[in-house]
C-alpha cells in the first residue's frame, strides 16, 4: 500500500486507515453527543427542561428557519397570551396573528392556531405522544414532530432540520445529493442509526438539543470551529481536511425581487385603510395597505375619485429569504366619512377605516408595521 508523505517528509497513514469507521461512529456518536450537551450545550432556554408538548412544540414550529435570539421575545408574549393549548385554540385568527406579527412565514401562524384547534377537538386537549400521531396535526412535519417526540416523550427518532443535516453529513462524509428526495431518505437512514439505544427517557432529550446545539454554535456553516466540537476523531469531513464542502445540495433556490405599490389611504383624523389579505401569496392572513402592481393601475383607480392628487413617501426596499420587496408607498387623503370607492379594489376584501390606536393589535407585516409607525408621527408624510 503506497504511503503519503507529510510535511517533513516522513510517511503519514494512507487516508483509508485515518477515516473513522462506520462502525465506530455508530458506537460513539450518541454517547459523545449527550455528554457534551450536558456539560456544554444550551441549558437555559426558556423552552428548554420541560417535557410539556405545548411548549416545547410551540417553541420548535417558531424556531424554523428563525434566529433563537429572535424567537426569544416572541415566545415569552405567546406564553403570557396563551399559557396553555385551549387559550390559543379559543383565540381569533386576528389575535394570534397580531401577536405573530413580525416574525414571518405567516403560513406557520395560521397552522399554529388550526393546530390548537385540532388537538382540544380530537384529542381532548393533549398532544399525541408519538412522532406519527403527531405529523397528523397541521403544520407539524416530520422532524418537528420527531423533536417533540423526543423531547417529551423520549421516543428514539430522528430529527432532520438545516443545522442538523450539516452536522451528520460531515460526521458520516454524507456526498449524497440532498437535492434528491432518494438521499434524503438515505440520510434519515443514517441518523436513525445513530441514535441512542439505552435509557432514552433520558438520553433522547440531551442528545436531540445536542444536534441543535451542535449545529448552532459549533459546526456552522462556514469556519466550523472543529477543535471544541466532541465528536472531531468521529468526523470524516474533518479527516478530510474540508468540512465546508458538506451538506451537498446542487439546487439552490434563486433571489428574486418584487415591486409593489401600497395605498396609504388616511382621513384627516388619521385613521388608515387596511385590507385583510388573502389565505395564499405575500402577507396572507394579515391586515395591509391595498396592494398594488404599478403606480398606474393605482392612478387609474383613484384618479378621478380624490380631490387632490396623491403623494409619493419614500420607497424603500423589505428583505425576506429567497426575494426581496421593493415598496412604493402612496399616500392619498379622503374626507370624513368618505368611504373607499367600491370598485378600487381589484378584488372584494374584508376592510376598514383603523384609528392609530388600533394597529398594535392588528396583523400587519413587518414592513407595513414599520411604514405605519413612522409616518404616523407626520400624517402631512413630511417624516
């Protein structure tokens, strides 16, 4: 067997004898996962040292795809609103999407409160005890119900998020195209091998967050910080020398952009026209300013029903994940009791004149919210 040379010049060990092992990966990884997480892991999340499903699953369906520090303060208004699963099923849509207000994927809002409402009407109030049962509710999809298997329940499943996908497949050296539902497959495979075999009332939770908290704050996407994670002599992307080539995913969504155009319909004592959008598309479910595709369709609509004409505010441009919005506010103003004309709308939707001091509790976008709170301290638009 040919040996490569290092540095000095000496012989190293070929690299089929320096990359760990299945088998030994198998033995270990569980083992070395859970001790850290107990000694080093995340330990003092609000949502962490509870086996209640209500607040572990309202914590993980708020957490995908959002930053920790930003689920933070969400989370604490949610408990003091809704302290148990009935008070959140007994809210109107309107409530919980206030209060969700900001945080987007609006769509997970919509199934949190349908969620809710499932399990007090078919399962008397208490969340099923099994991943299975659990993927039948709304909104709960196989690795979020797997995470509050485990966490409440201890079953032995496998959870599959983002930073969990980068943590297993650089540990197992996983080149698998997970662009492809078949690798996919083959991954959760895998991660169910890795599991833990004993006393997993115990383990099972410890060794879940472990994943997360792994993958969080230690095996990142780039400039992984390999020396403090536990399972280094485990991992074979770090015996190969390039961690960051993993997860391995050829199709990537493209950034696209929008332009809208929204009507800052205000009467002189600054109550606004907000709609409520539709149950699909941007902002769905939520109270908005009347959007528009262009400035004309929105000058042809109003033209002859103002009686002066309306008044550009700045535009400005709202980031999301995949898009970004480019948004063109107008402002117009109506009389006293002059209503919105019947046929502006291109479409008939729920929608009412809203005193200043009735936003806060409405369900607004973010970058309406915004928009909202900032001209409202200059109604002449002069901010």
């Amino acid at each position: 067997m040919r040996l490569k040379m290092n540095q000095a010049g000496a012989a190293s060990q070929p690299e089929s004898e320096r990359m760990p092992a299945l088998e030994l990966i198998i033995a270990k990884f569980a083992h070395e996962t859970v001790q850290w997480q107990q000694s080093h892991g995340r330990n003092s999340l609000p949502w962490q040292n509870t086996r209640d499903p209500y607040r572990v699953w309202l914590s993980e369906i708020m957490l995908q795809q959002t930053q920790v520090s930003t689920v933070l303060t969400y989370y604490s208004r949610f408990l003091d609103r809704f302290p148990g699963v009935s008070d959140l099923a007994a809210a109107s849509q309107d409530e919980v999407m206030a209060l969700w207000s900001g945080l987007g994927y609006y769509s997970r809002a919509r199934n949190l409160h349908l969620c809710a409402q499932q399990v007090m009407a078919l399962h008397g109030g208490q969340f099923p005890d099994s991943s299975g049962q659990l993927q039948t509710l709304p909104g709960i999809g196989r690795s979020t119900a797997a995470a509050i298997a485990s966490f409440c329940f201890g079953e032995r499943v496998a959870i599959l998020d983002g930073n969990v996908k980068r943590v297993l497949t650089r540990v197992l050296g996983f080149s698998g195209d997970l662009a492809q539902s078949a690798q996919e497959r083959a991954l959760w495979s895998q991660a169910e091998d890795l599991l833990p075999r004993e006393n997993l009332k115990h383990a099972m939770p410890p060794y879940t967050q472990g994943l997360m908290d792994l993958g969080a704050t230690v095996c990142t996407g780039r400039q992984p910080k390999c020396l403090l994670c536990p399972v280094q002599a485990l991992c074979r992307a770090r015996a190969e020398g390039q961690p960051e080539i993993y997860p391995v995913k050829t199709r990537k969504l493209k950034r696209s952009s929008q332009s809208i155009n929204l009507l800052w319909a205000q009467r002189p004592d600054g109550s606004v026209w907000l709609e409520k959008r539709p149950a699909t598309g941007i902002w769905s479910g939520l109270y908005c300013l009347p959007v528009f595709e262009s400035q004309e369709n929105l000058e042809t609509l109003l033209s002859e029903k103002l009686q002066e004409p309306m008044r550009p505010l700045p535009t400005f441009v709202h980031v999301l994940t995949h898009k970004d919005l480019h948004l063109s506010p107008w402002m117009a103003s109506f009389l006293v009791g002059q209503d919105m004309p019947a046929n502006l709308l291109p479409e008939a939707r729920p929608g009412a004149w809203f005193s200043p001091a009735a936003w806060p509790v409405l369900g607004l976008p973010a970058p309406v919210r915004k928009l909202l709170a900032h001209n409202a301290r200059d109604p002449a638009g002069d901010a």
